[in-house]
C-alpha cells in the first residue's frame, strides 16, 4: 500500500508518472485497499481539474455498416455479419436526433459516420447541422482518417475538434495501421482542431504494457480528454470469446488514466456510462442516438438520453456542467 500511496501522492502534486508506476496503477487487485485509493484519488484529481463539474455529451451515429476496416470489436464490421446492408439517415434525421440532445442539455454534439462513409457527403451534413444547432455548443467530428487538407474542411463546417483514438489491439484486431490514426491527429492539430481521445476498447486478454503504452500515449497527444471505455461483447465477434471487463475493473482502470495522463488532460471519459467509473472519476459520458458500434440494433437502445445521463451523475455527486464544454473551449 506505502508504493501505491507515493504514486497517488505523486500525481495528485502535478508530477508526471513513469511507465513503470502506471503500470503498478493498474496491476492493484479489484475491491482491494489499493484499487479504493486508486479510485478515490481519480476521482479527487478528476473533479478538481473541472472546478467539481462534469460534462455530457450527444452523440449521433449517422449511417450502419458494413465497413471493410473489419474492427473486431465494432458491429459495423463486414466480417461481424451483424448488419446485411448499409443504411443511412436522412439530414433531417439528423438535425432532429441533435436538437434533441442539444434542447436536452448536452454540451457538445459529435457526429459519427464508419470509416468507409463518403467524407463529402459527412461535411455537407455536418455543415448542415452545424447551421441548424440553436447554441454555440461545439461539434465534434468522429470519423475516419483524413490528412490535411480534410482536418481544414471539418473547420470550415464547423467542427471545433475531434474524437480519434489508438485503440487497443490496433493494427491487429483491425485494419488500420496506428500511424495512419497518428497522421489524422497531427492534421486535426495542425488545422487548429482540439483531440479528444480514450484508452479503448479495454478486454480482459489485454496486458498492463499495453494499457500502460495506450495511455502514455493519449498523454502525448495533449487531449482535451482522455479516460477509458470497456469492450461490449458482440457475439458474432472473434473477440468475443474474452467477454468483457468488469465494472469493478473500469473503476480502477479510468482512475488510473486520470491519475497517469496528469494535468495537461482535464477530461476523463468512460463509455457506456456506469456508476463505479463515474465514482471513481469519470467526468465526460455522451448519450446516444442513432447508429451505435456496440449495438446490434440500427437504432441504438443501448444509447442513453441526456437526462438518463444527467440522473447518474446526480447519484454520484457530480454537478453537471450547464452551457458550451470547457473541454473543447
């Protein structure tokens, strides 16, 4: 317990951690003393980083499959065969599905399209959306790579920053080299776009050092956010064989990230949102609509409404953020 209280002690004073005491963050048994004081420590870092507030976002998903990149983890994949066809909303849908989340109360909407989807035709309704949002709350693009010229085009539609991460298992369990997910956040920086990023999406198979590369890495990268999301199982997965993290887990391991990623990162996410990890220091879940990569249904009911997230944070004792992100200010 005394090295595990040098290394909350150490980042709780600002002091970057090593490689090798994140790894000793991670490695503290579940519901043991140490993985308590992990926790408990996130939590105080995480709320006193955002002034005790926390933040929701929207989210909506755009189009479904079926996307050649064949993550294992996501729905979308060809190889998964959850879906038999490609679908998409309507721009009318939408501006409706954000609206709605943005008249609820969300402090930032992000627009998802999968990686294969026509970049075009995602800035013509994004730039639509954009136009159609009733506050200045900003819009954030998940999408799949681009280079430079792309990250000025999401900027001129009106985008504000992204979400983009090195998952883990890149490169392995799915079709994109790292470096080409390294290239897109360089561009999106170089064009003035803010990071947003995680350490997902965690299954039990994975190792410390990979958590541990994982999240140094998302320190480097200077995120707005960072924090961990767990892997959701979908059975026709090769992944899902592993199934998945407990919540007891993610508690310790989104304390750990908040603790290992340090000052520079103020936001700590954990997707789907849960009581342990938002605990334990989580300040940043979304809420859902439309299409939905752990979903096996086009139209999410896995997805939470703004105020479904707005109750548990309550529970847990956070206050919510009311107005535009502080993260993507």
């Amino acid at each position: 317990m005394t090295t595990i209280n040098k290394i909350i002690n150490k980042a709780l004073d600002g002091a970057k951690l090593s490689d090798s005491e994140i790894a000793s963050l991670f490695k503290v048994q579940d519901l043991s003393e140490e993985a308590f004081a992990v926790q408990q420590a996130g939590r105080r870092f995480s709320a006193e980083l955002l002034k005790g507030k926390a933040e929701i976002h929207g989210q909506i998903g755009i189009n479904v499959g079926l996307c050649p990149k064949n993550c294992e983890f996501c729905s979308f994949a060809i190889e998964n065969k959850v879906f038999t066809e490609s679908t998409e909303l309507s721009t009318e849908e939408v501006i409706e599905g954000v609206l709605s989340m943005e008249a609820a109360g969300a402090s930032a909407i992000y627009i998802m399209e999968t990686a294969n989807f026509p970049f075009e035709k995602y800035l013509e309704i994004s730039s639509a959306v954009r136009a159609a949002m009733k506050t200045d709350i900003p819009m954030i693009a998940n999408a799949g790579d681009f280079d430079d010229e792309g990250a000025k085009a999401l900027v001129k539609a009106g985008f504000k920053g992204i979400y983009h991460a090195i998952r883990m298992g890149e490169g392995e369990h799915t079709r994109i080299p790292i470096a080409n997910r390294l290239k897109t956040i360089e561009a999106a920086k170089s064009a003035g776009l803010l990071v947003g990023t995680c350490v997902e999406p965690v299954g039990p198979e994975y190792s410390i050092e990979e958590l541990v590369e994982k999240t140094v890495l998302t320190r480097e990268m200077e995120a707005v956010f960072s924090g961990s999301m767990r892997r959701t199982r979908i059975p026709t997965s090769p992944l899902a064989q592993w199934g998945q993290v407990s919540y007891a887990r993610m508690a310790t391991i989104v304390a750990a990230v908040a603790l290992a990623t340090g000052t520079g990162v103020p936001g700590n996410c954990t997707h789907e949102p849960n009581q342990l990890a938002i605990h334990s220091g989580a300040n940043l879940i979304w809420a859902e609509v439309g299409s939905n990569p752990r979903d096996t249904e086009a139209e999410t009911v896995r997805g939470w409404t703004v105020d479904r997230c707005k109750e548990i944070y309550a529970e847990c004792d956070w206050d919510v953020l009311e107005g535009s992100s502080v993260m993507y200010s």
